[in-house]
C-alpha cells in the first residue's frame, strides 16, 4: 500500500538512534577542513541539540510515548529552523540504516496536524490552492512560450520537458530555462510541453506537512505525464525532479515512466557530439551539489515487511529492505558538462556528492520566516567555494542560484547555473 509513512510506522527504524549526534558532521572518513565538518546548516546556526536530526527525533519519541501532548510555537519552530537538505540522513546512513530524513518529515506532517502551518507557509497553502502552484508572481506558467517561440503540444513525442513552477514564473530565472530549450533543440532532442496545463508538483506542501494538498497535485501530475503519453519526463527544476523521483511515487505507482533531469540529457548529448561547447571559460569552477539533484535524488522504494530478531540479537528486516544512502545521485552529469566546456579548470568543494553542504534554500525555513539561517547558510557555503579557490561557483538548481546569488557579492565570487555556463560556451 502506497502512503506516506507517520512517526509511528517509523519507529521501528529509528527507535535505533543511540543519540551518537554523528548526524552533525559528514562522517569522519570524507572530512577535509576543520573549518568546514559539519552537515547539518541547523545545528551550526542555533547550537542545540534540538536542531539535529536526532534532536528531531528525540521529540518524535516523545509524542508517540505521549511524554508531551501539544507542539508549542519553540517545538514548532525548531521542527521548521530546518531545510531537509538530507544531510543528516546520509551521514548517519553511513554506518546505519535509520530513516531520519523521512522521519523529519512525518514529524512535520504530525506538527502540521496539531499545531497548524506558520503564517508564511499558511500563505504558500492557499496560494496553492487558489492558483494550483505556491509562486507570488502574476502570469500564467505558459506565458514563456511565446518568448521560446514554442506551443504547448506533445504532438506524439515521448519525451515531456516538465519545466516547473520557479523557471515558469519567474523572470530572474527566464534565460536558463531559454538557453535549456535552445540547447536541447540543437541537440536534436524532440520535447513537448504542457504549457498552462503544467500542474505543479507542490513539493512545498510536503515540505510544510500538508500532506493531503501534496497528495493532491502529486494525482494531478501523474495524471497529466499519463495523458501526455510521454515515456520520459525531463525535469528542469531539480525540486521537481525529487518529486516526481522520490515522493510522488509514495502517493501513486508511477513505475512505468523514465525520469530524468535535464543536466543528464545534456551530458548525453554533448558526449554525443551533437553539442559542441567552443568558447573558453579560463576560470576555477567549483560544483555545487544541490540536495535535490544530489542525495535526494535517488527514486523512492517500497518496502513492506517485518523487523525480527536471529539468535536474540541481530535485527533483520525480512524481507531485506531497501535503503538511500545518497551515493547514486545525480553528480557526474554536471560535472561532465562544465569539463567539456574549454579551458575550465574544475575543482571540488570539501564537502561534496552526497555529503554536500546545503545552499539553505530547502525545506521552506526561509517562508517560514528564518531569513537569517538561511543567508547564513548560503554564506558559509560560499566562503566554502572561496577556501578552495574558486573564482566561479556552478549549480544546477534554482534555490541554489537564488540563494547562493545572495551570497556571492560578499565573497566575491559569481554563481551560474550549469545551463547557462553550457549555453555560453556552445554559443561562442
């Protein structure tokens, strides 16, 4: 049976958080810079235990042993003083196989039934439901199209360009969601569209815990992909992309459809041959893993059995279950694309791949009125970027231009989108 799972079903799972707080820091054998060993953006900025996924899901137990009976506004605010980059998850799955992440997430859905959203997410629901996607700006998510000089058609195409509520609605983010559409014509991948017809995925819901309005549009796009008759969808947004990889499938068996971000299409068809990068980029370029793209990405897997115990002692899971560790994200594909471009020079932050250190721009904390962490966040990202020696850093997220744009004039270093980095360099 596909659903969401609660704190309860999860206790089976991470009842086994021995309160080793190694949730805090990437683990011990990918740490690179004293400076920069932690994981977790909360925990750096407010300091307390609470602010860890383990801290979180100390305050899961004490509602399913009944120690507290309501959520106050300080519980509330240090379930949501939190981005869900995952961080936590792939560091305590190094050496375990506990669920902190979608634990994080049960607990938000329990705290949005009890205690209600914050004002700011209260306002992102019902934009939601009023206009069917959570973005304030004014238009329709197909009005780029007569600047593309496209039509919203699938025609019989098998593959759906799924652009996404952030690249369709707003106008800071118009250009990389052009130069996508240019670079695929020229790489000959034929795409349809869904124009106004684009549901949104509302991954934000999820996010807040509202998971009746998640499920809600997560029906609608499995729905619109079915009737679009596409065999693969290209998401351009690396939220969608998780979405429709990880949390949708919880809601409704979308097995049968390839889905893929647009970053892999064009690593595959650059190598190729049918795009050719020709302007040089003489600059020290360091990737940013987006946690959507990166560890977050990886499809969810159904899995429903039982805990036993062999000789007393050894717990087992019959049948074996499945477990995310991060490690098969999306993370050559970007990078492929920003070496091919000429005379790059790529180099890697301390924290990478799944043990990336989060932009901030995760998990509504920024809605729900937490500016300062989350421009913090993005800061000590960047002046990440500038201890390695970066003079560009490179993203493949929308949140992550955003908030690492944010960032960027303090240090001195530029952020662009991958997209547009590619875009630039075949141009030229």
């Amino acid at each position: 049976m596909l659903r969401h799972r609660t704190i309860q079903d999860l206790l089976v799972f991470n009842a086994k958080c021995v309160r080793c707080s190694l949730c805090k820091f990437p683990p011990l054998a990918v740490v690179e810079s004293k400076e920069f060993s932690d994981i977790c953006p909360s925990i750096r900025e407010y300091k307390f235990h609470s602010h860890s996924g383990g801290g979180r899901l100390i305050m899961t137990m004490s509602l399913i042993n009944n120690r507290v009976d309501t959520i106050t506004d300080e519980a509330r605010d240090a379930i949501f003083q939190c981005t869900l980059c995952g961080g936590c998850d792939m560091a305590c799955k190094f050496s375990t196989d506990i669920e902190v992440l979608e634990g994080l997430y049960a607990l938000r859905a329990e705290s949005f039934r009890r205690a209600g959203p914050l004002p700011g997410h209260k306002r992102v629901l019902d934009r939601i439901k009023e206009v069917g996607h959570p973005m304030f700006e004014n238009g329709a998510k197909g009005d780029w199209l007569k600047e593309a000089g496209l039509s919203p058609a699938m025609n019989g195409k098998s593959n759906l360009l799924f652009i996404g509520d952030r690249y369709a609605l707003l106008k800071e983010r118009r250009q990389t969601l052009l130069n996508l559409v240019e670079l695929l014509r020229i790489g000959g991948v034929e795409f349809g569209l869904l124009g106004d017809e684009e549901p949104s995925t509302g991954r934000q819901a999820l996010d807040i815990g509202d998971q009746d309005l998640f499920d809600k549009q997560a029906l609608e796009v499995a729905k619109a992909i079915k009737n679009s008759g596409a065999k693969t969808v290209i998401c351009s947004d690396a939220l969608d992309f998780n979405a429709i990889r990880a949390h949708i499938p919880k809601v409704i068996d979308i097995s049968g459809i390839r889905v893929v971000h647009a970053v892999e299409v064009l690593d595959e068809i650059i190598r190729k041959g049918k795009l050719r990068p020709r302007k040089r980029l003489t600059a020290r370029v360091a990737y940013h893993d987006p946690c959507s793209l990166g560890r977050l990405s990886e499809p969810f897997r159904y899995w429903e059995g039982e805990k036993k115990k062999v000789l007393q002692q050894l717990v087992i899971y019959d049948p074996p279950r499945p477990v995310n560790r991060g490690t098969k994200g999306c993370y050559e594909p970007p990078r492929r694309i920003i070496n091919s471009i000429p005379g790059v020079e790529q180099i890697e932050f301390y924290r990478k791949r799944e043990h990336a250190f989060c932009c901030g721009g995760e998990g509504m904390a920024y809605t729900a009125g937490f500016e300062e962490f989350v421009n913090n966040t993005a800061l000590h990202r960047m002046e990440e970027a500038k201890a390695v020696g970066a003079e560009l850093v490179a993203t493949a997220c929308p949140n992550c231009d955003t908030n690492l744009g944010y960032a960027a004039g303090q240090v001195g270093i530029p952020v662009k989108n991958v997209i547009d980095l590619l875009a630039e360099s075949v141009r030229g």
